[in-house]
C-alpha cells in the first residue's frame, strides 16, 4: 500500500488540483517522460486508469501519456473520423519517439499513424502516448470524430469521473494532480459516474455501459442513480458493439474477486437479456402444487463466486457459469419427483459450442474443456450419492483426464444449500471420492490412459482392414480396465484381446 500525502489547490476554472507526493509518482521513467516534453515545449500528463490506480493502490502496469499542444499551435480543425490527430505529425508519436530515445537500449517502439498514438515499451512497463483531443460521434456509430484539444477537453471526453484523474509530469508542475469531476470523492465513496451527462456519454459510446458494470465489479464500487438509470434507458444502445469488444468486457468481469456483482447489474439494468439471453433464461422461480425450484440464475452466480475465490482460471470461472444453462430447457414436472432437470449436464454441454460461435468466443480447446466440465459436473455428485466403486471412480478420472481437479473444484463449488448439514455432507463425501481416486490413480494410472494394445496393431495381428470390429475390441480392452477386470498392462490386454477375438469368431494367432 502506498502512502499519499496532498496539498490542495483551487484553479481558477475551479478545477481542484493537489500536489500528489508518493514513491510511484517519483518513478524515474515518469520524470524522464516529463523532461522530454519540456524539451519539446509541451504539456504532459499521466492520465486515466493509471492515476485512479495510483490511489486504489491497484498496481498498474499500463500508463497512458496525453501530451498537449501549446495554444497558440493548436489546430482545431476537424479531422477523419478513426484518426487521432490533424494530419500533421501527433504530438502524441513526437513525444514518445523522444521518450523511446533517451530510455535507449531495450525499448522498443510502435507507432500507429491512423490513430495518432505510439507505445514505448521498457521491461514490463508499457507507456501509451497520445495528444489532447475532443471527440463528437455519429448515432450510427461508437467511432467518434477527433480534433486537436485542451486537457479540460480530453477530460471531458473520458468515461468516468475516476478515469479523468491527470497528473502534471512537467518539471514546473510535477506532481499537480487535476481533478475537474470529483474522482477523488466518487473513489472516496465508491462511486461509478460519468463527468458529463450519463445518456450522451452512453450513447455516444454504447460499450461504456459494458466498462460501467466492469469497473463495478472489479473495484467493488456502486453506479451512482442517474449513471444506473441512462444505462437502463439506453441499453438498446449495445446493439452497434461487437460481440469481441462485449466479451472482452465480460472476461475482465469474470477475473474480478466477485463476478456475481457485475452480472447482477447487467441483469438489473437490462442488458442481460441483449448480451447473453440464454443466462438470463435462468432466472425466475416456477411452483406447482406449492413445490418450487431454487432460482437457477442466482445459484449459478454463486457457484462463480466459490469458485473464483478459489480459483483465478478464467475458463474454470466460465465453466461455472455454464454449469447449468441447459436446466431451462431440460426443466420438467413430475408429480413424485416435482422439478426435475434430468440430462441438463448433457443438454447445456450441447448449447455451449453455439453460444461460444454467437458470442465470437474462442471455439477451440477452452471450449472444449468448458463442454467436458458441464457435461461431467453431475457424475461426483452421482458418486456420492451411491456406493463409490473402483469402476465409477476409474471412468471418472479417465474421463475427466487431467482436468479432474478443476471439476472436483466446480463440484465443491456447485454446493450452496443453506442446509449447513447438508452442505457438510456433501463436502466430506467429496473427500472420500478425492481420496478414492488418488488410490486408484496410484495403483491403475488411469488417467488419461491409452490402452495397451491400439488399433493398428489389432488391425495387424488379426489381419483387418480399418472397420468397426477393430473399435469393438480396442473399446472391449478400455472398458475391461476401467471396470477392473484386468489391470492396465500390456500382457494382461493381449490375453483379453485374444479372448474377446475367439468370441468373435477371428482366428488367434499361435505364440
């Protein structure tokens, strides 16, 4: 945690301003910046997340550099929209070309012409430079149109008050801290609030309303009404943001200590059902003949939340989420049983691959492993609700392969009863499966097992063609080691085979 002292000041404009002195601030790199764009007669300020972090005591990495144009050389002309700077050379590129020459040895640049911005790269700290700038956009589109700006006019255009935070790099003022909207207070009481009108700032930019609810849930702060109520109000808005930079937002989300807070506010603002309709089928509670069902969308949100505060896999927070999104589909009445969601597991692993297609997300391994974990979620429950036999357990572990801990991690997880002695139950039978299956992992090195014999050389002892009788048999040897019929040997798997093979009326060969 970092120590922050702060002398006061009133500007004119009634922007309140303070001397910021704290050892990150005092950072080499930030004076050296500073001195460059003195030398080139420029304002310079470290702005944004970087600032609002310095306070938080979040560490940050990422440092966002806006340098601005003397007035008198300042063309406010406008400017094509996407590009970050009138035509001539960005003030923002010019700043960090000095920036990434005198750091020297082991920085490297990259430069974006189109946007007007450039990256200097030093170890692990990354600076991104650009010029001041206002914005105006189109109702069509979140691109906005660009032109040359004061500081006051890039603080406007940023997208909350804690994000508008600048602090001063010239020697001259070194250290000033300007804050035109409040962020100190709002981060004081934990405030999510936009600096000018919230129904303009979200629908100019629509993908702020997806940064609202994140930075809600990462930092832990609350909407404030009027920022809560636009969000509401122009929700329909998400529709011209693609689905990457949505689920960029939502995996940001997702790392958070408690993801269940951000998709509750996007459940209770109303982009739930735009941006993810099939989780937010999962809400509501249906009773007949005075029996219901637990709400499946809020024990969904605390499963995420178990299982973040044990795990930081991203994908295994995913899996949780996913756990049961085949329950709406597979819910039926019985009147013996009452509710059921018989085959959800298998029904919701089914959805997953068109979800993931519908939401531009990766549709490679970590979906596959999501698939595997929902669709394997009920077997430990299964486990412990029968006898734990040797077989279930093998079939388990070479099922789930090397994936089995994170499955036994969601499965702990998808406990929330709030009948403590049920809850108890269920974890101590939960630790006699884990000691189960580190016995038989031991003795039968099951998991992620291939059988001794493969295919081809059943194929070359029996004289076959590729066909389904080599499968059969191959399947007979796995499944005969999974039910411990014989051990996972070779020799052992050779004497099943012939076996199998006679019955099948192929001719064994002689030893």
């Amino acid at each position: 945690m970092y120590l922050c002292t702060f002398i006061w000041l009133i500007t004119a404009n009634q922007t309140i301003s303070m001397t910021v002195h704290n050892e990150k601030i005092n950072d080499r790199l930030l004076k050296l910046v500073g001195k460059e764009a003195d030398r080139l007669g420029l304002e310079c300020y470290v702005i944004g997340g970087w600032v609002r972090d310095l306070f938080l005591h979040r560490d940050s990495k990422d440092i966002d550099i806006v340098a601005v144009r003397p007035a008198s050389d300042r063309n406010d002309g406008e400017v094509e929209e996407n590009n970050g700077s009138p035509k001539e050379v960005s003030i923002g590129i010019m700043l960090a070309k000095a920036v990434a020459d005198a750091l020297g040895k082991g920085t490297h640049l990259n430069v974006f012409k189109t946007y007007g911005t450039a990256q200097v790269k030093k170890q692990d700290i990354e600076l991104e430079f650009v010029g001041a700038r206002k914005e105006s956009y189109r109702h069509d589109s979140r691109n906005p149109i660009v032109e040359d700006g004061t500081l006051e006019e890039d603080q406007n255009r940023r997208d909350f008050t804690i994000n508008a935070l600048a602090i001063c790099l010239n020697s001259n003022r070194y250290g000033e801290l300007l804050d035109p909207f409040g962020g100190m207070e709002d981060m004081e009481q934990c405030i999510i609030r936009t600096p000018l009108d919230p129904d303009i700032t979200f629908s100019d930019d629509p993908l702020r309303m997806m940064r609202a609810v994140r930075f809600a849930s990462q930092l832990g702060f609350y909407l404030d009404r009027p920022t809560f109520d636009a969000i509401e109000r122009n929700r329909e808005r998400i529709s011209i943001i693609t689905k990457e930079r949505i689920v960029d937002e939502l995996n940001k989300m997702m790392l958070s200590r408690r993801p269940s807070v951000g998709w509750k506010l996007l459940d209770s603002t109303g982009l739930l059902p735009l941006i993810f309709p099939e989780l937010a089928a999962l809400k509501g509670i249906e009773a007949k003949e005075g029996r219901g069902h637990k709400d499946v969308f809020y024990h969904t949100l605390q499963v995420v939340d178990n299982v973040s505060m044990k795990s930081d896999n991203l994908w295994l927070r995913w899996a949780a989420l996913l756990h049961d999104i085949g329950k709406p589909k597979s819910k039926a009445w019985d009147p013996v049983a009452g509710w059921t969601f018989y085959n959800h597991n298998y029904i919701g692993a089914r959805m997953i691959p068109r979800i993931f297609k519908t939401m531009k997300m990766p549709q490679n391994e970590k979906m596959d492993y999501i698939v595997k974990l929902v669709e394997l979620h009920m077997r430990p429950i299964n486990l412990i609700e029968d006898t734990v036999t040797d077989s279930a357990v093998r079939r388990l572990l070479f099922e789930a392969g090397d994936d089995i801990d994170d499955l036994m991690l969601l499965c702990d997880a998808d406990i929330t009863s709030k009948n403590e002695d049920k809850v108890r139950r269920y974890h101590d039978n939960y630790q006699l499966v884990r000691k189960k299956m580190v016995e038989i992992e031991e003795k039968d090195r099951v998991r992620n097992f291939q059988p001794p014999v493969k295919g081809d050389e059943i194929m070359q002892i029996f004289s076959l063609e590729p066909c389904n009788l080599v499968g059969e048999l191959k399947s007979k040897i796995k499944d005969a080691i999974l039910d411990g019929v014989i051990p996972n040997e070779r020799e052992a798997a050779l004497q099943y085979l012939y076996q199998a093979a006679k019955e099948k009326g192929l001719t064994v060969p002689e030893k």
